[in-house]
C-alpha cells in the first residue's frame, strides 16, 4: 500500500479549522475517481492538519497527483500556512474496531 502524506501548519486552531473543510471536500471528491483506499484527515489543538492519503498501486497514486495534485496550490490562494508532506510506503497499518480492542 502506497501514502501520500501531507503537514499543514496553520497559524491558529481557528484558521485550520475554516480550512478543514476544504481539504476534506477536495480530498473525498477524489476518492471514486482516483480509486483511493483509505483517506484520514486530522487536526490538532495547535491548528495542524494533518492528511494521510492510501493507494493500492503506484497508478493510482500518480492519477491523484495528476488530477488533484494542485489541491495545496489552490488553498495557498485562500488560506495562510506552511506545508511539508512525502511519498511513502505503508509498513504497518492497523483498522480494528471496538471489539478488536476487548
């Protein structure tokens, strides 16, 4: 499994939550036509966002990075903050729920 990992740092928890939104709505549009496999978007008390994109192949990735690569250059249009991300291989991934845990 292939990710795509983004770091937003905005200026206040205020700003990024007004910028969530976006991110999810550009990011889950996205989903069907980039044949995305698991999407995870959160932000902390510090106003950080941060985004974990999963892919199953490489071709997938690059079909989002063609077609919704731009989305960070269309919020830096609007919104104020500062972003770093990378490509990655998954090595380890866990989705349980509740009953896993008992």
């Amino acid at each position: 499994m292939l990710s795509k990992t983004y770091h937003l740092k905005f200026p206040n928890l205020d700003a990024a939550q007004i910028a969530a939104p976006f991110v999810v709505e550009a990011l889950g549009n996205a989903i069907p036509s980039c044949r995305i496999s698991g999407l995870n978007v959160l932000i902390s008390k510090e106003g950080d966002i941060s985004i974990n994109v999963f892919f199953g192949s490489i071709s997938d990735l690059k079909i989002f990075e063609k077609k919704h690569g731009g989305f960070l250059d269309t919020m830096k249009k609007t919104f104020l903050f500062r972003s770093t991300g990378f490509d990655g291989v998954c090595i380890f991934n866990f989705d349980g729920d509740e009953d896993d845990a008992a």
